[in-house]
C-alpha cells in the first residue's frame, strides 16, 4: 500500500490482460469460501479468485486510483458486462446494487471507464477476432453497456505497436495500428466510444538480440510512438474525430540478468519517453497504464516477504509528483544517434528528449529530460523563457553505471533517485544528464517576477 500511495497511481486495470478474456466477474464476488476455483483461463497457473471486483475497487479507493474495467469481450456474453456495469454503478435499491450492498458496499463505485475487450486482434486470446468481427460485437457490447449507464466512457480495443512499427519497418501498410483495427468498431458504433487502447509489449521480437541491441531497439521504439500516434490522429480524424487514444499496456518484456528487461533502469528510461509524447500530445492521449502493478512488468514486486520498487516505479513516481501540470513549448537543439538495425531502426534519434510543464498557479516549471543514449552523458543548458527562474533549480536524477541495473529484495534502494541543488545563473541552469536516464528538473520563479 506503501508504494501505491496517492499521486504514485492515477488509474489502474482491472482485471488484467489475456487473463480478461477467460475471466466470469461473477466469480471474484462475495464470500471467499463461495468463490470458484479454476485454472487461470490465460496462463498454466491456478486462480482462486481471492481478488475480485469489490477488493479492487476498494484498492482503489484506498490509494486515490481511478478504476478502468476491461470487460470479458473475448467468451463473455453482453448480459454478463452490463450486469457487472450495474453491480458497479447502480443505486443500493436495484438488483445488482442490492447485491453489492450485501458485499459491503451499498454506494455505487461510479466505474467510469470501461475497455471492450483485451487484444483480441491476437490469435492467442480466447475467442480471438478480425477487425470485422470486433465491429460487430464492439457495436453489441457498446450499445448494452450505454444503455445501462449512459455517463460510462467506453474504450474500444486498438493494436498492437510493435507489430505496426515492423509493419512499417518492412515497408508495408500498417494493419495493426490502432485506428486500422478499430476502424469496423468505430464505423458501426463510434458515438459510443470514447477512445481506442493502443498496447505495447515490446520485447517478443527481441529475445535473440543482445544486450546494447535490445537496449538500441526498445528506446527507437519509444522514439517511434510520435510517428504512431500522428498515424492513428490522421486515421481517427476520417473515421470519428472526437475518438481519443489511450495506452492501457506497456511493458519492455525483454527477460534475463544483465539485460534492459523490465525489472531494469531501461524500463524508466523507456516508460518516460511515452510518457513524453503523450504529454506532448495536446490531450491526445488522456490515459496512460502499465501492464501490471506487481511481480509483473515494472513497477513493484514482492520476494521472500519484501515488497520493493522497481525503477520504473521511481520514474513514474518523479513525473507523478512534480508540480508542472501544463505543457508548454520546448525548443532543442543537441546530438542524435542512429539505431540501424533492429526490428525498429531509426535514422536518426535525438539523446535528449525533453518536455516542459508549468504548474497550475504559475510558479514553477518542471523540465522532464530522458536520455536515451546508452553511454554518453548529456551536457545541456536549460534557459526558460518567459520565466525568472530563482537562484537555484532542483534537479531530481533516476539513473545508475548501467541501463541492465535494478533492485533485488536484498538491495531495494540499489537503483532510486538523489535530489541536488543546482545554481541557476543569468536566468540558465547547466547540468550534465547521464547516459540511460530519467531526470526532473524544478525551476521556481523568482521571488517578485510577475507571472
């Protein structure tokens, strides 16, 4: 509960991913000794639906967290999404909100995201279907589930970014970009969607590759998420305007030790720079969430009793806690590098990549700096304009001597950020970013200067 405290989480997925699929909601409710044991419907393991919907949505009650629900779009019926859509959401005198009441939980949650199926532009997911087929029963599930509560926010299943970028590598149409997969979605029931689900799992391709390659591979793919989202904005705009895109998984999935696998500073590192387009994306993209939580992707984990961070919690923990909240415009000039080989080239990506934000009364301005190189340390100076910074600036660092380094149950605070107090001169801060980093940089305005 710790490392999920107010600020740290801003929405959370529930109930996960392929496991969405295979999942019967109606299990993980009331008392425990009444739930069903199964086989987990997604992966060889067994579930004992311990957790369910009223455990985690009180989870998210308990670290501020926005809940989002992906329905069971895969071998689930229409009647079962828009019956947990009123468990959720209904008042305490009808049926299902009678039913939550005598779960403990008389006020309606007020779920007001709800995501139409997990993937299923996959052949590995239960009841897998084309972009066609996910029309037709988008169009089903969309029209019920609206008609329970018309203020629910509908997202409906988008693509797969890895396998658009290859597409597009290769020299061919993009099929599995978000907006092309939902396009028979949107065509049959756009005015009920609110939004598409873009999905980055992007370390399948890379189990072969080695350590610096995968590395090299898996920041051009970060690079390459601007090319993907003006794609599905061009796309989007012909087929429903007012469609907007979220990211409900990302993970770099790359396994091994010494290796940028998720556990590792590589996972910050590439995590920021999403983060970085989709701040730059004037709205664009409203939401933005991992894979998992815990002991999955990289965020926290759980060993022989000890709870721990990954990096990647302290790299969303930095942005999450910064107090710049309004995008403003970032002029850059610095060194790029090539990424020529690699299922995602690209011919020429900056090191520095870099996003301003104000604060909402004005008096400070957050610089979020990622550098993707691998080995070399960035020396830049920042200069704001239109704003007196004071005499110092805060410089908060996430980084460590290698991008393959993270935390174990023994070392936990292996890899975390250190705070310095940097001295701003002539309105100029100068600092040196090191290699495979994520840095937040806090100007304040000088005391008296108008806003």
């Amino acid at each position: 509960m710790s490392g999920s405290h107010p600020g740290s989480l801003d929405s959370v997925r529930f109930p996960g991913g392929n496991f969405a699929s295979g999942y019967h909601w109606e299990d993980g409710i009331g008392p425990l000794v009444d739930r069903p044991e199964k086989p987990n419907p997604a992966w060889p393991v067994w579930e004992p639906n311990h957790v369910g919907t009223d455990e985690w949505l009180t989870l998210c009650e308990l670290v501020g967290a926005e809940p989002m629900i992906c329905i069971n779009a895969g071998n689930g019926a229409v009647e079962e999404a828009v019956n947990w859509v009123r468990y959720c959401n209904d008042p305490p005198h009808t049926e299902w909100g009678r039913r939550r009441a005598a779960n403990g939980h008389p006020t309606p949650y007020n779920v007001r995201l709800w995501e139409v199926g997990n993937e299923l532009w996959g052949t590995f997911q239960i009841n897998w279907a084309t972009s066609e087929d996910y029309g037709e029963r988008f169009a089903r599930f969309a029209e019920a589930m609206k008609a329970a509560d018309p203020s629910i926010q509908l997202i409906a299943i988008g693509g797969d970014m890895p396998g658009a970028l290859l597409q597009k590598a290769q020299g061919e149409a993009m099929p599995s970009l978000g907006a092309e997969y939902a396009r028979h979605a949107l065509a049959k029931a756009g005015d009920k969607a609110w939004a598409i689900a873009e999905h980055a799992v992007m370390g399948g391709v890379l189990r072969d590759a080695s350590a610096d390659e995968a590395y090299l591979s898996l920041v051009a793919h970060a690079h390459h998420v601007g090319m993907l989202l003006e794609e599905n904005r061009r796309r989007l705009a012909e087929l429903a305007p007012h469609v907007l895109v979220t990211q409900t998984e990302q993970m770099v999935a790359v396994g091994g030790p010494d290796r940028p696998s998720d556990s590792s500073l590589t996972a910050a590192v590439v995590w920021a720079t999403f983060a970085n387009w989709f701040l730059r994306s004037d709205g664009f993209v409203p939401l933005f969430t991992r894979s998992a939580m815990i002991n999955h992707g990289d965020l926290l984990a759980k060993e022989r009793g000890v709870v721990y961070p990954f990096p990647g919690y302290h790299g969303q923990a930095m942005y999450a806690n910064q107090p710049g909240r309004t995008p403003v415009r970032v002029e850059m000039e610095g060194p790029v590098m090539r990424v020529p080989a690699g299922p995602f080239p690209a011919a020429e990506l900056p090191c520095l990549d870099a996003v301003g934000l104000l604060s909402v009364d004005g008096e400070h301005l957050a610089v979020l700096l990622v550098n993707r190189h691998p080995e070399q340390r960035i020396e830049t100076e920042l200069e704001p304009a239109g704003f007196a910074p004071s005499d110092r600036a805060e410089v908060q660092v996430l980084g460590a001597a290698r991008y393959s380094e993270r935390n174990t149950w023994y070392a936990p605070d292996h890899v975390k950020p250190f705070v310095e107090h940097r001295p701003v001169r002539e309105g100029r801060l100068r600092i040196a970013v090191p290699p495979h980093s994520v840095c937040v940089v806090v100007f304040k305005r000088a005391s008296g200067a108008l806003a």
